[in-house]
C-alpha cells in the first residue's frame, strides 16, 4: 500500500493492521478487485472479533474446511445472511454493493 492508493490507504492499512485481510498477495491487496460473498463475509467475522462459535451452516457449496466455513456459519446463526438459496450461500459469486451493505447493516444491529 502506498500514498498513491489515495482514500483507501488509511483503510487498507487498518484491515492489514487489524489482521481482517492479508491482500491478495505478499505486497499487493488490489484495491479495485471486486470480492465474493465469501471474502465480505470473512471481513465483517474478523472486524466483528471472530464472532462466537455457530454451528455449521448447511450450505453446500461451503466446505467444512473453507477459510469462509466459520464466518458464513456465524453470519448465517446472526440473520446477517440466508444464503442465496436454502441451500447455496454463493461463497464464489461477485458480493454486490446491495449485499455488502446489508451485511454491513445487519452486522452493526449486533453491536447494540
């Protein structure tokens, strides 16, 4: 991250500092990369402190052993999200911006 990433370099560097994302690679976190429901879901867990033990959704396409299986079950057991279907979560599919935002919304009704 450097100054030329402009208004995302505070952020950035808070989600590196606050261990919420590690990039996209050794040096590199593609600030204009979109993310998956998989990855929005895995930050709002991690800036939420990992939330508590849920147990495992029933979503087929999230393996027990996925780096997402954790923040989807904890996401799932707090309404913050139903999946896509009663069966799918869409772990690899594009978060849209109405997504992200509710998540983000239902995340912060924890807080209070």
């Amino acid at each position: 991250v450097s100054p030329d990433d402009g208004v995302f370099c505070d952020a950035i560097l808070w989600a590196y500092t606050n261990g919420i994302t590690a990039g996209t690679g050794k040096d590199t976190f593609s600030p204009n990369a979109t993310c998956t429901r998989a990855q929005i879901v895995t930050f709002l867990y991690k800036a939420c402190g990992n939330g508590a033990e849920a147990p495992a959704a029933s979503f087929k396409d999230v393996p027990q052993d996925a780096y997402f299986a954790a923040p989807v079950a904890w996401a799932f057991a707090n309404g913050i999200t139903a999946g896509t279907s009663a069966t799918t979560f869409g772990a690899n599919a594009t978060c849209t911006r109405a997504q992200a935002v509710t998540f983000l919304y239902k995340a912060n009704q924890l807080e209070t």
